[in-house]
C-alpha cells in the first residue's frame, strides 16, 4: 500500500476515503500521561509494586509475552465473553506483528500455505510475503465466505501436496469488504475446521462498531475445539500510536500453548513490546472497567453517523452499486469501468478525492470494477464533498472526458 | 535466550551477571510524561504544529520509516561524527527488528548468507533463524576480527555457491567477548568489505560507555564507500521500555537508498514503530541536545566504577583467565572445567549466582569452557558477594563436589 500512501501524500488536498484510519476527534495528547498514571496506580494498589518495580516494568526490558495480559483477559471477557488464559495472549507490535508470528509458526516448510477469505487484507498477504508463504484464495460469496469453495480449496491444496495450516478472515465487518459471516455460517465453518484439521486465524478489528443489530458471537467465543487463534487489535479501539496488539493462541503444543511458541519467535523479531506503549493502552482499559464498548461510545457513535451518511449519499450514483454493511468502515462500490492506480491518481490530482482501487485486495487477479470507501476518518461535510467530486468523476469517466 | 530467563525467574534471589540490561538505579517514571511534553512542545515550537497536529502525530498510525529520523541524524552528528540523511534513517522496533529487516532485504534466496564474527550476539543468530539465513562464524581472534579468516570464509562460501551479501560484529565492547577493534583493524575491514563486495553490519550499543581511553570513530564515520549498515539501539543509552532502535541504511537502491526497501519491509512486519514510544526517545534526546554521551553521565560511571570492580574483584580467582575490557558490559572467563547450562543451574540453585555460558554464542559448536559477567545491572556490593558465590562454585567444581 507504499503507492496509496504516497497518492495520499501527494495530494494532500484530496478528501480522502482511502485510509482505513480511526477518528481523530477525540485525540487528546493528555490522555497519554493520565493513561500512564493509571497504569502506574493500578501496579502500586493492585499488584503492590514498589516504586522501583514501576519504574522496572515501564522502563526496563520487559516479558516477551506481554505485561498487560490480565488486562487483555479482563476484556475478552468482558466485552466478547471469552475466556482467556493471560499466558495463552502475546502481547505484540501491533497486530500486524501477531500475524507475522502466526505464519512463521505454522510454516515449518515450503508445503505449508495459508487460505485466506479473498478479497484479502493486504496486511496478512504481506505478512506471508516476507515469510515466502503461498496464500490460497477462497471465494467470499455474499455470506463472507463460500464454505463448499473452503473446502475444495483445502483437498485440493492436500492433493496438491501441500499442507493448508490455516484459513485467515475477518468475520465481522471485513477489510475491504464489510461483509460479515451470520452465526450459522460461523459454526459451520468451525466444524468444517475440526473435520478438516485447520485453524482458523481470526481478525477482529472492527467487531465493536456496530450500526445497527446486536453483536454476533466471535468465532473465538464460539470455539470449543481450540480451533481458532485471535487476532486482536487496539489500533481502532484504544490508541493506533501505541502500536499494540496481540494474539489468543490457546492451542497445545508439547508442554505449553502455541503462545509460548510465539513467544520465542517473537524474541527473535522485537524482543518484547513496549511496555511504555502497553502502559498506555493499559491505562485506557482500566479507565474503562476493561471494556472497549465503553470506552468506544463516542467513536461507535461517529462510524454509525458517517456509514449512515455514506449510504445515503451514494444514493446520487446510478449504475453503481454498493454494500451496505451493518457496521465497521468500509463500503464497497462496483461500478462499469476499470479501476486501477491510475485512475486513482487521476482521481486524486484532477478531482480532489482518494479512495483504495479494490484490485490490491485481489492480489492483482480480481476486483478491477470495484474501489473500497472507508468513513472512519472523515467529517460529515467530507463525506457529502467527496462524493460529489467522486460522482464528478464517474460522470467523465463514463463520458471519456 | 529463553532457558537464561526462565532459570533466572526461577531463582530471583541469586544474584545475576547474566542479564545485559542496562542500571536501573535512575529510571524515574516522572521522566516519561516529561519526555513526552518536550517532545510536544518541540513540534509545536520547532515545527509550529497545531494540537490537532500533535495529537495526529503521536497517536494516529505514524510513518513507516519512522518520526524522530531527524533527532537520531542529529544525535548521530553530535555523538559519532557521522552524517545521516534523515531519509536514509528507518525507526525501528528495538535494534532487533533493524536486524530482522536487513537480513530480509538481504535474502534473495537460499544462496544468500550472512558472516558474523564468532562469538555472535544472539539476537543476530535469532534473527538468521528466523529467515532461514544461514550464518558464517568467522573467528574474532585477539583483535576482535580475524581478517584472514574472513577473507577465507568470504571466498569459501563463494566457491561454495553461496552469496556473502555481509558481516555483522559489535566492534566496542562486543557482546559477549567484550573485545574492540582498533582503528587500522577498523579500515583494513573496510577495505576489505569494498574489495570483496559485500555489506558491514555495524550494531553499536555500548560505544559510549568506555571506561578508559578515546572512544575511536565507528565503522560508519570512516564508511567512504557506503558499504556499513549502522544498527542503533537506544535499549542501553535511552530507555529500554521504549523499544526503539533504528538502522541507517544510506546504500543506494534503484532511484531511493536500502532504507526505502526497508521501509517497505517494516510495513509487513509492524507497520510503524510506535511513535509514543519515538517521542519518549525523541523527548530524551531534546532534554539533552541530542548527545547520548551527555544524557549518559551517571550511567557511564556506574559501568565503569562496576568494570573496575569486577576486573579488581576477580584477582580472588587462580587458573582462570578473564578478558579486561576498555569499557562495555561483559567480562568473559575461562576456566578449566565444563561450562554449560546444568552447570548454570547448579550456580543458581546451590551457590545463588547467574552468568551464561559462552556455548550460547557459539551456535553450540564451543565456548564450552567460558562464562560471560555482565555488570551493568548489579550494585558495588553484589558483585563482590556474586564474585564471591562464584569462587566458591569453582572451587567446588574443582573438587569435584
């Protein structure tokens, strides 16, 4: 995504529905050192840490694995209703990092590949890029995932001699396609998971901004078979400049947990996570009683105003159309004409807007009449202007201008 | 390096020269948030940022190749002498994942291998690991590199079918033999890397804590043909718990420099450092006019009054021989008897003092009568008892007891 963030860069007049970014409404730099005194206050009453081990938590080297890991169970259990060991977390760079550990865990050779939900956040395909990992796609189908593709995807990678380790997905609110998976289509793809002896690496970045229904359950909280390995994040939810994320990986290995195999990978990469940065996200949670529902009522409410604004807004475009997704970020619109970088830049340079061309999604194979719009990052005068200019745009398109 | 934590957990009472973290005698949490003010008030003032700017900056996801760039290119002009491009900086997660990113960059394929002078940092060793790079020991000799076998083991692998793409050392106060190389060493090195066409990986935590003597010029600063790699980590001169470290990479690479590539790695890998923990650095640096060696003062001569004290406290030893180096960390002592991790073991359980075995940092293959003391994180009176612990271990040893 180096080129979309350069555009961006470039222009940096365009409205932009290009970056998947949180608000900033709410960013207050102040926050940051009350973050970290609550942390603080929460070792010395808590935990009964001395001053001397404060300052070695925050300051020193710290555990591999994390030092905000009860703090991370407390959450799971409060907003998702999953129990989580805190020695079966990691606490890492971002989720990002999370995924990284995951693949290279699983890959003990060539013949290992992942499956991934296409269209793909390029976040794991980048991740199993750097780690020369095959990404197989399977088709999303208008319930977020074709499960009879899943599983002819899984024999056929076998009868090719390969080894399928794990399926990737964001079931809730996908990136880039919004779509979710209902609670049947959930446990079925479990079952199909057991039955076929894969996991399932779920991402659950947006689960939180609903915009209207009740939340489903997690495939986590639905998992009694140790199938499912969770990607958490808290970039959307707590603070994107602390970098902090991290991974529930409950499942036996020898003596321990596949966490603590992540663990020792992790040594290897970045030692350990801040624990700097995982005091702040730390501080937030404790603010909060642990819970990102509540810590996220503004910010739910601000996604929920801006889908709402998008969906109607788009009612200007004819011969397009679009998902309307129950909640998260993204929008994806199909229209009659190739979309690609260039158009992109054309979009950006001669009318004033960016989005994210839907083909980086496809690996390049698919998804060329297609570009993603995220509303998190814009006001509701943004939204209204930058799709005038974008249906400018698909009007001279159209046109040949 | 996980057995030397978990031994070290489970003994907390023994007194350990294991671990080479830096003194924690003037960590104060109050220095976070001040860091984080001046590195407020610096891009307010010195870059006449709004808030809303400030707060983007720190909390928002931040650029890839990092914040601080133009901090570390200054600290690097006041400490070292040596001129970065701030674009040819990338911020990284601890000096770990600087390593991680170039091996990466360097690995085209399975041809592609790294050279390191024997005995290796382990995080160096971890890193290859992780990629699958293989690792050439070359022998460190008494001058910290032995060229002659470095040319041998640069054309032997040539002749092998292998690409040589670079050499990593520690050349002050090397971990874990505590060697330096001196100035002509340093520029036949250089030559030597020009001639044969392959990169230096010059990694430098402990340069600026010597205990005697000028601090010669890094690799980097007498780098002509930009053939070094320069690995920083703040981990021992800034704050640990920040996690960040950066590379300079300033070789061209198509129209941009090896930094770009990297850049375009970090992407996969975490995304961006995070740039709370950039600021709490960058607020260090600013508090300090961006000399370590002037933030340094305590800590510098609490690792020289500790060297002293240990290269004093070991007379107390016969038929051991130990290593007196100029500054650093680590001391390295060997004796005439097995040294391995049940011996470690032992140490802890029954004699209440930790070290490490120097087979660690020879990939298994020797050092098999050698420890490593660390005496950064110890007081005055611990090491005298530890030493003290410790004779008794090998006297004991000796008798077969």
């Amino acid at each position: 995504m180096n080129l979309l963030n350069e555009i961006a860069e470039r222009y940096p007049a365009a409205i932009s529905f290009a970056a998947g970014r949180p608000t900033e409404e709410h960013f207050d730099f102040a926050d940051l050192s009350r973050y970290l005194g609550l942390y603080r206050d929460y070792l010395v009453r808590d935990k009964g840490y001395s001053d001397a081990q404060v300052n070695r938590e925050l300051m020193q080297y710290g555990r591999t694995k994390g030092v905000i890991n009860d703090l991370v169970a407390r959450n799971l259990l409060v907003d998702e209703g999953i129990t989580a060991d805190p020695e079966s977390i990691v606490v890492t760079v971002g989720c990002q990092e999370a995924m990284v550990l995951v693949l290279r865990a699983l890959r003990a050779g060539p013949q290992d590949v992942v499956l991934a939900v296409a269209p793909t956040y390029v976040g794991l395909t980048g991740a199993a890029r750097l780690l020369d990992m095959p990404v197989l796609p399977v088709r999303d189908g208008a319930g977020g995932i074709d499960l009879d593709d899943l599983l002819a995807q899984v024999r056929g990678a076998r009868a090719a001699g390969l080894r399928p380790r794990a399926l990737y997905l964001v079931p809730e609110f996908a990136n880039p396609s919004g779509v979710s998976l209902d609670v049947p289509t959930r446990r079925r793809l479990l079952e199909i998971a057991s039955a076929e002896d894969f996991l399932v690496l779920e991402d659950n970045p947006y689960g939180l901004f609903h915009r209207r229904g009740e939340r489903p359950p997690t495939l986590k909280a639905l998992d009694t078979d140790r199938r499912v390995v969770y990607l958490g994040s808290f970039a959307k939810t707590a603070v994107p400049g602390a970098r902090v994320g991290y991974v529930v990986a409950d499942q036996p290995v020898g003596s321990g947990v596949l966490a603590d195999e992540l663990g020792k990978l992790k040594s290897m990469l970045t030692v350990n996570t801040s624990p700097i940065a995982q005091a702040v996200v730390g501080g937030k949670l404790l603010e909060h009683g642990c819970s990102l529902v509540a810590a996220n009522v503004r910010e739910a409410a601000i996604y929920r105003r801006n889908m709402d604004l998008m969906l109607a807004g788009l009612g200007r475009f004819s011969d397009v159309t679009w998902t309307a997704p129950d909640g998260g970020f993204f929008v994806v619109l199909t229209v009659d004409f190739r979309v690609d970088d260039a158009l992109l830049e054309h979009s950006a340079a001669r009318y004033g807007v960016v989005w994210t061309p839907m083909h980086h999604f496809y690996g390049g194979t698919g998804g060329f009449n297609q570009l993603r719009l995220s509303c998190s990052a814009v006001t509701g005068a943004e939204i209204s202007q930058g799709l005038d200019r974008l249906a400018a745009l698909v009007t001279d398109v159209r046109r040949g201008v």
